[in-house]
C-alpha cells in the first residue's frame, strides 16, 4: 500500500514572492505518477500538475514547478510570484502506473493550506 | 472547467433517508471514480468502474453502492444515511486506469 504525507498542515505568504510545499511518500513500486491537486474555497479540485516516475525531468506548468527526488521519495511544488488566487488547500497525490486488474485510486495526503497575503 | 459534471451541487436529507448522486465523465473518459472528502477522513476512495465493470473497491459502505450505465455516467447510491454520511463526494474520470483523473465540481451532502 502506498502512503503520502504532507508534513505542513498550513502555510502563508506574501503577494508575490516564492514558497514550497512538501510531500513525501512510500510505495515499493517502481513506476507511478504523482499529481498536486488544488482545492480552492470552492471546494472545486483543480489539477496543478503532474509528474511521471520515469521521467528525471522536474515538470513545470507556469508559475508551479516541482522537485521530485524519487530516491528520497519526496515531491515538493514550488509557487513562483505568489498570487492571492493561489490561496486554497494543496494535496499531493500518488497514482500506480500498473496494477493489472486491480486498483488505480488516488492516494491523497492530508493537505497543505495555503494562504497568499497581499 | 474540467468537463466532469456532478448533480445535484447541494443535497440536505434526514437520517435513514435513501439518495442518489450522479456523475457524467469527460467525453471519451472510460473510467469513473467517486471519493469521499469529510473533515476527519480527508479524502477517501470508494469505488472504481471501468467502461461500465467495477473494477475496485475502497473504503465503501454496505449500505453505498454505485453503478456505470453505457452510456458511461455513474451514480452513488447512499442509503439508511447517518450524520457521518455528511461529506462533499466528488466523481473523477480519466481516459484509462492509470491516468490523470479530472475531478467534478462535487455533491455537498448534508445529513440531519
């Protein structure tokens, strides 16, 4: 079974500058993809970004990139130039890439509130 | 917009009380996933279809059960509803199994 923790329940910063949220997960599979999603006040879950296993490639999407180190099995998302619409709670997430006929659920962590203050 | 459609957006029932909550994937998504999200639980899987087959189970009640039509939209059936049955469920779709899944706006069930 796979895990995924997010050690930092809540988190603030300025209008504008940088900040970087972390995830760390266990699984004794090889490949997977793992995702943040983004939760706004809406509630609405918004994909953020998304990253193969197999890929040494940090993906980036914009003002959000990530640091993935799959030997430490740790996939942190930096914001750049924080906006005030970026305030919602982030979630990492953790997919299998093959489990036969089994299962391919999300494995969430807890989540990381993030407030951006102008 | 993610093209996952959900309904109803709210839905208030007392205890006991039987509901439905629907699902329409993206267009071409073959899979369909429903999660639970409560204060204390976070977000919890319960049930995967495929192309119209149950392919997984979570942490699903007996009394929760759901279906994928041909058409491919799913419903959630919750029945003898507790207060602890109060949660926001979201659908999820994605184009295969192990793909990115595309979450709905969510149903916000509350229980009295």
């Amino acid at each position: 079974a796979q895990t995924v923790t997010q050690s930092q329940p809540e988190m603030s910063v300025q209008e504008a500058e940088t900040v970087t949220l972390s995830c760390t997960y266990d699984t004794s599979e090889s490949n997977y993809y793992l995702f943040w999603y983004k939760q706004p006040p809406s509630r609405q879950m918004i994909l953020v970004i998304r990253q193969e296993a197999y890929k040494q490639q940090n993906a980036t999407e914009n003002r959000f990139s990530v640091n993935f180190q799959k030997a430490a099995k740790s996939f942190s998302l930096k914001i750049s130039d924080s906006q005030l619409g970026d305030t919602a709670m982030y979630f990492c997430a953790f997919l299998i890439a093959y489990s036969g006929a089994g299962s391919y659920q999300l494995t969430f962590g807890k989540g990381t509130k993030l407030s951006v203050i102008p | 917009d993610s093209g996952v459609t959900q309904t109803p957006k709210h839905l208030i029932t007392a205890t006991g009380q039987r509901v439905t909550l629907r699902c329409s994937p993206r267009s071409g998504d073959l899979s369909v996933y429903w999660y639970q999200q409560s204060l204390d639980q976070g977000l919890q899987f319960l049930i995967h279809y495929y192309n119209g087959e149950e392919r997984a189970k979570g942490n699903i009640l007996e009394r929760f059960s759901a279906q994928q039509f041909p058409d491919l939209h799913s419903e959630l059936n919750l029945s003898s509803l507790e207060l602890g049955d109060s949660a926001l469920y979201f659908c999820a779709s994605s184009v295969s199994r192990a793909d990115t899944q595309y979450f709905g706006p969510g149903t916000r069930l509350t229980v009295l």
